[in-house]
C-alpha cells in the first residue's frame, strides 16, 4: 500500500463509517431505531436558530479547549490537566468579578478584566503541570489528573464555603452575577454571546498561524516530533514546552472565563462541563491539525446539543453523543494505526 | 411642525406604554389544548422527588383533558454538563411546551431568567417563593407560579413515628444541602419528636438525641457530595437506630433493610414518593410524600381557561384524610410501625388537624437566641425562612 493522500481520506470515511456502524448497533441493542435518533439530533441541532445558537454556545469554549490543546500537542505533550486549567480560569474569573461588581466601575472593563483573570489563572495551572513535568520528572498526565481533582476539589471549597450564597450551600453555584455582568447577548437569541465567537474564532486562527506560519511554531513542532535532535540542533527544548504549557493554560482559561461570564453567568461545581477531555477528543480525532479543528469541535458541539433531543423525544439516554464521539476517535485512531502497520509492511516488503 | 414633534412625543409615549402593559401581562389563555413541560432535577423514576413531579403530571393527563406531557429529566450540571436549565426549558418548548414547570428550588435561577425571556410561555417554579408578596425574594413575574405543599407538618409525623420506635432514643437525619427549606423540614420532624418523646412516651427530652449530617445536595453526586449510604451507615453504627431521610433518594432505606438482615435492628424513614417505603419492607416506618397532582391541575386549567395569576401557594392536607389524592397536597403513607406508634401517629394527626401547633413558643434557635417567646405563634415567614435549626438539634445550622 502506498501513503497517498487517496488512501488517508479512505481510511478516515473508513472510520466514520466503523463509528455510525457501532453506534447503529449498540442503539439496535437498547431496543431504540437509530434512523430516528439520527434524525433528531440532527433536527435538534440545526432545526431552528435556538439551537443552532445553543450549538455555537457550546462551540466556543469547545473551540477554545482544542486550540489550546493543539499547542501541546504540538510539542507532544498530553495535557490531561486542561480540565483543571479551564476551572482555575473559571475561578480566578469569578474571584475578578467579585472582587470588582460593587466597584462601579463600567461593566465592560469589569468583563474585561475577569476574562484577563480567568486567562492568568488556566495559565498559572497549566505551568504547574509543566513545572512537575519539566523540574519534577512527574509524567504530564499523572501530573495534570492530580491537578485537575486538586482544581475541583478548589471549585467545590469555594462554592460550599467562602463564596456561598447567602445561608445556602448550593450545587447550583454561587449568586448569580447581576446582568449587567452578563457577556452582552445577541438580538434574538437567549444566550449567544458574540463577543465570545469573535475570541473564539481569533483563537483558532492565531493558533493555526502560530503553528503553521512562524518560527517558533517550527521550533514548537520541532520540539514535539524528537525532544532530543531538537536540543542538540539549539533549540531549548524545556523553555518550549513550558511556553506551551503556558499558552494551552491561556486558551483553558479563556474558556473558564467564557463559562462564568457568558453561559452559567456564576461559578457551578461542574464549570468545566467536561470541555477539556472533549477538546482532547476533537483534537486526536483532527490528527492535531488546526486548520479542521473548528468544524469537527462544530459537529461535536452540534452532537452534544441535539442529543438532549433523545431524553425528550425518544426516552433513549443523551450519552448517545458520548458514545458516538468516542467510537470516532477510536476507530480513527484505529484506522491511522492499520494504516501505518500496512505502510511499514510495504515498505519491507519492496 | 410643533404639532407633528407633539403628536410623535405622544405616539412615542403611547407605544411604551403599550409595550409595557404586554411585557407585564400574563400569557393569552392556551386554549382547550396544552402541552406541558416538565423539567426535573433527577432521574423521572428516582422513587423521590422528581417521580413524585412526574407523578404529580400523570395525574393531570388523566384530570385534564386536552393535555399533553412532554419531559426532560437529570436536568443539572453533573449530568448535563455543558447545558443550561432554561436551555432545556426551552428545549420542551420546541415540542410544542406552553406551560414549562421547574420542578426544583435548584433551578432557580435559570427559571427567573427563562421565565423573564419567555413570557409568552406559564412557568411554575415548585418549592420557590418569588411569587410570594409577603416573602423575602418577591420578584413579580406575571407568568410564574410558586407550588409548595406544607411537608412541614409530614415531617413531624415522620417524627413521631421515629420517636415511638427507636430504642436508643437517637434520631438520624440524613440531610441534602443546607437552605431555608431544608433547616425548616429538618427542624419540623425534630419538634415531632420530640413532642411525642415528652408526651406520649414522658420521657426527658435532654435524653432524646436529634442529629442533622448533610450530605450537600438532594442526592449523591459521586466526588462532589457525601455519599448518602456511608452518612446512613456512620448513623447506625453510631447507636442511632432510626434515620429520617431528607434526600430525594432511598439510601437511608437500603441501608437499614442491609443492617436488619444482618441482625442489627434499625428503620428508616424516606421522604418525596408514596411508594418510596416498598423498597424497605420492614425497615421503613412510613413515608411523608408530596402530592403534586391537585395544585398542577389548578394551575394547568388556569393557564388553559384564562385565569392565571402570578401567586405563591404554600398548600397543606386535607385533615380529613391527609392520604386523599384529589385533595391532600401532603401525606404519610404508613409502614412498618407497631401498633403504639402507629396509634401515635393517628392521634397526632388528629391532634395536628384539630390546630395543635407545634411551631410556638418558647422555642430557641440552635445557638441559644430566642426564635419564639412564650405562647409566640410562628409566622409562616418565620417558618419558611427559618435561619438556623432549632436548640436540641445537633449538626450545622449554616455551611460553614
């Protein structure tokens, strides 16, 4: 077998297809019709603009995890601890806000300054993971699942302790921030918040051109491809990696910010809402290429908000987009692996 | 030129006038048709409190003609990470939803603002308290309803029934998270048993033992609460024979059916749901439960016939048999109990409906101050607001 550009697509429609197979079958096993659950999540996701803004609700702190994330990936770290870092960002955001809603000060420097907060913060988590990996020897995942059990257990104190409303320990977060305080909202839409989109989608693109387009980008990927020819060529290899550390904990914060000021609109136990590890899985199931980054972390935002049709229309759980998103990236990892094994056989054999 | 400049002021001032008369009125009269939305906290069949919701809008399907349910379940950030609850609400009205309940004080919250971007659409917040003129939140929204039943006087039952049992004069009760509602539940089955330990059995109440452990919300998120069966479990290794559950869920019960059948004789009592004491044949002294069936169908043919009006209901039994299900917002189905306590907790019922009153004083807050002065009736502000638990309960008052 040849590595032609044809044969990658094929191995990756390949996938795709092995997933919807999969899920086809386990949705055949629940005793649910497939057909039909296909068809509301995608009504349930494109059918109106409610959703369809609830999907780009949903996109953009997804969008922000994965840019992140392809940073580190980049350099070929793991950084499990995104989870944590978009807490600590959600955190350091709600501390900024809270410090500064009585001030009087215009609510949009208020915004603005709570969005920097949130960043510092995912950022001061993230170079923790890498100062364990860099000056402790301990493995970016370990590291970076300790610091994201540390982070909830943070979130958790705080809502239940220090922060909590007035008399109530609540699972529902702590007091709602005044509107004023709210992420400016699009006209006709609940919840969309353009200013969001805009960090989001400059995000990406300063990632994809970071990466792609600069020299540090090339020293990055340098880095990640062979640590050691990377060193002995001069480029710093534990300096690159901290910077990436450092840039994913910016990206995981902004998305913290996002979640306090322009979604939950206060701080809740589950602030992360699990977009680290879904950032992971957007980014593995791209092959840590920016440039497709935003359209896959689109699909898998659209599968999450059309899956709460299922609960509602069909009594079948919403995990279905969980199973769906997971057999996805296992079979397109699967498949690159096939692919490689059958390259290498080829390649000794001629 | 000065004529037209006033005739635009007044047009001006008339169409303000007119879009603030719409954005202060109720919706328009759904019709002989409605479909319902139901949001809730837990899973539908949780055997607690939002099966008891669900329940509560069976009931209407089959008193209401012309109406339809259409639900979401588990609707908070633990199992739906990433979604809003006004999102879901609006979710169940894209199905067709002109009247969404909210069926936890959890979400209050995302109703306020639901119900302020939708007020098209009849919102009932079940267990809040905006709607109430006289309380402390009062926040006028002409398409929202309060509905609460008054479990206050269930859960002296519960506590009668869990003083005339035990044998080690301990009392458990296995708290969710720590608000207004749960301090006034929790303290209401503290003064039923305690009335019962000083008048029926004539015992001291200093050697009746009232321990609160909250868990840290109305059932277990692995991680993130107490775990509800270890809490259950620390009880009853600790001489506590009797725990009163205030959680959605039935752990209390499990765990006393486990410690009976190893020999150990304990009981529970579990909260929300009817039938919740089926799952502990013998070990569940009875269940003090919502029944939310009556107040939705008010509501529900109020937003159909035109009659809405934004209020707050704070609905108790019906005395004449707190077991009605067309008429009794509140009830104690009865379980195990021996026939002591099971007379006990007739005649308190008959003594509660005759106006026995055990919210009166003296009675002290938790810390010693006084919350009622001799013969000092209760207000039912005081009562729904209760700031901290009462002397002679033991466990946190506040979070700390």
């Amino acid at each position: 077998m040849r590595d032609t550009r044809t044969n990658r697509i094929l191995f990756q429609i390949g996938a795709i297809l092995f997933a919807l197979i999969v899920t086809t079958l386990v949705l055949s096993l629940a005793g649910a019709q497939p057909f039909a659950a296909y068809k509301y999540i995608m009504l349930g996701a494109v059918g109106s603009w409610d959703v369809v803004s609830n999907v780009l609700v949903s996109w953009v702190p997804l969008l922000l995890a994965t840019s992140g994330l392809l940073v580190t990936f980049t350099v070929g770290l793991w950084n499990i601890g995104i989870e944590g870092q978009i807490t600590l960002g959600a955190i350091f955001t709600t501390w900024a806000m809270r410090l500064l809603q009585d001030s009087g000060w215009n609510p949009s420097l208020i915004l603005v300054i709570a969005v920097l907060a949130g960043m510092l913060g995912g950022t001061l988590w993230a170079l923790l993971a890498g100062a364990l990996k860099t000056f402790g020897g301990v493995n970016e995942i370990f590291g970076g699942l300790g610091l994201n059990f540390v982070a909830t257990a943070l979130n958790i104190w705080l809502i239940f302790g220090p922060w909590k409303r007035p008399g109530v320990a609540s699972m529902s977060g702590t007091l709602p921030f005044d509107r004023s305080l709210w992420m400016p909202i699009a006209a006709g839409s609940s919840r969309l918040t353009p200013a969001t989109l805009v960090i989001a989608i400059v995000g990406i693109i300063a990632v994809y051109a970071t990466i792609e387009g600069t020299y540090f980008g090339l020293k990055l990927k340098a880095v990640g491809r062979n640590p050691k020819s990377a060193y002995i060529l001069g480029i710093p290899t534990w300096q690159h990696m901290m910077a990436s550390f450092a840039i994913c904990g910016v990206f995981a914060g902004l998305a913290g910010a996002v979640q306090v000021t322009a979604v939950y609109h206060r701080l809740i136990p589950s602030i992360s809402s699990g977009y680290g590890y879904l950032g992971l899985m957007v980014a593995m199931l791209v092959g840590y290429k920016a440039s497709l980054a935003a359209p896959v972390a689109l699909f898998f935002a659209a599968l999450n908000v059309g899956s709460i049709q299922l609960p509602i229309i069909l009594k079948l759980d919403s995990s279905l987009a969980g199973v769906l998103q997971g057999t996805l990236v296992l079979f397109v990892i699967l498949g690159q692996g096939v692919r490689t094994k059958l390259l290498k056989k080829t390649k000794v054999s001629s | 030129m000065r004529d037209i400049s006033k005739l635009f002021l007044l047009l001006t001032i008339a169409l303000v006038a007119v879009s603030g008369a719409f954005a202060q009125s109720t919706p328009p009269a759904a019709g002989p048709n409605l479909t319902i939305g139901l949001v809730m906290v837990g899973p539908y069949n949780d055997h607690g409190w939002s099966q008891a919701n669900y329940d509560g809008l069976q009931y209407v399907l089959a008193k209401v003609p012309g109406t339809k349910l259409v639900y979401i379940d588990k609707a908070n950030s633990a199992d739906r990470p990433g979604t809003t609850v006004s999102q879901l609400g609006e979710s169940l009205v894209a199905q067709g939803a002109k009247l969404v309940i909210f069926s936890s004080d959890d979400m209050t919250d995302e109703a306020i603002k639901f119900a302020q971007d939708h007020p098209d659409i009849f919102v009932i917040l079940t267990s809040g308290s905006q709607q109430w003129k006289e309380g402390k939140n009062y926040l006028p929204l002409p398409n929202m309803i309060n509905v609460m039943g008054r479990m206050e006087y269930m859960k002296m039952v519960a506590g009668v029934a869990a003083a005339m049992t035990t044998k080690t004069g301990k009392i458990g009760f296995l708290g969710p998270l720590i608000n207004d509602e749960t301090r006034r539940l929790a303290s209401s089955a503290y003064l039923g048993a305690r009335y019962a330990w000083v008048n029926y059995l004539k015992k001291d109440p200093a050697k009746l033992t009232f321990k609160v452990t909250w868990i840290g919300f109305w059932f277990n998120i692995p991680g993130v609460t107490s775990d509800p069966t270890q809490v259950a479990d620390d009880f009853f290794n600790s001489g506590f024979d009797v725990v009163i559950s205030g959680i959605d869920t039935t752990e209390a019960v499990a765990e006393a059916a486990k410690y009976t059948a190893q020999g150990k004789q304990v009981w529970a009592i579990p909260y929300d749901y009817s039938k919740a004491i089926d799952e502990g044949k013998g070990v569940s002294l009875g269940v003090p439960y919502f029944n939310w069936g009556p107040a939705y169908v008010n509501a529900v043919k109020s937003a159909m016939n035109g009659t809405w009006k934004n209020h707050f209901e704070w609905n108790g039994p019906d005395w004449k048999n707190i077991n009605n299900p067309d008429t009794s917002a509140v009830g104690f189905n009865k379980g195990t109990l021996s026939k002591d306590a099971s007379a006990a907790v007739d005649k308190f019922v008959g003594e509660l409906g005759k106006g026995l009153n055990l919210w009166v004083g003296p009675l002290n807050y938790q810390d010693g101050t006084v919350f009622l002065k001799n013969k000092e009736k209760a207000t039912d502000q005081q009562i729904w607001y209760l700031p901290q638990l009462l002397q002679g309960m033991e466990g946190q008052s506040v979070s700390k």
